[in-house]
C-alpha cells in the first residue's frame, strides 16, 4: 500500500475507526475464521482483540482494490 487512511470518530457511546489502504487487496474468506489459513494472521488478531472488548469488526478487501477494516465498539456507563 502507498496510502493509509485510519479514522476515529466518538458519536454519544460509540466509537468507530476505519483503517483503508489502497494496497493489492485480496478475496476475503466466506468464513472470516479462516483468516489464519489464508495467512492473514494480523487480521485475525485484530478480529479476537475486537471480539475480547466486545467490539464489532468488519473487513472488505478485493484484489486490486485494497483493504478496509471497521471497528465499532460501544461502551458501557461512565463511572466518575
């Protein structure tokens, strides 16, 4: 990728980041658990570390198209 494009927006308790590149792309897995055996063993780290904060992740790739990755977690009360 030449270009990266990572964005974090805070909207009342949700907070989203959406990292895009304009890299080579590739064909996502039907089922994203397969992510380690298609060798993209940093997505899926990231997808268990989303999933362990009880955040939500979504990729969207196609070759020649780049990547996007978006995690939308919403957090619970404020304590003060």
């Amino acid at each position: 990728a030449r270009n990266v494009n990572i964005s974090l927006t805070h909207q009342e308790k949700r907070l989203t980041m959406v990292i895009e590149d304009d890299g080579e792309g590739f064909e996502v897995p039907d089922i994203q658990h397969s992510l380690t055996a298609t060798s993209h063993f940093g997505l899926a780290g990231m997808r268990e570390r989303v999933s362990l904060i009880g955040g939500e992740w979504s990729l969207k790739s196609a070759p020649g198209k780049g990547t996007s990755v978006k995690v939308v977690w919403s957090g619970g009360e404020e304590t003060h």
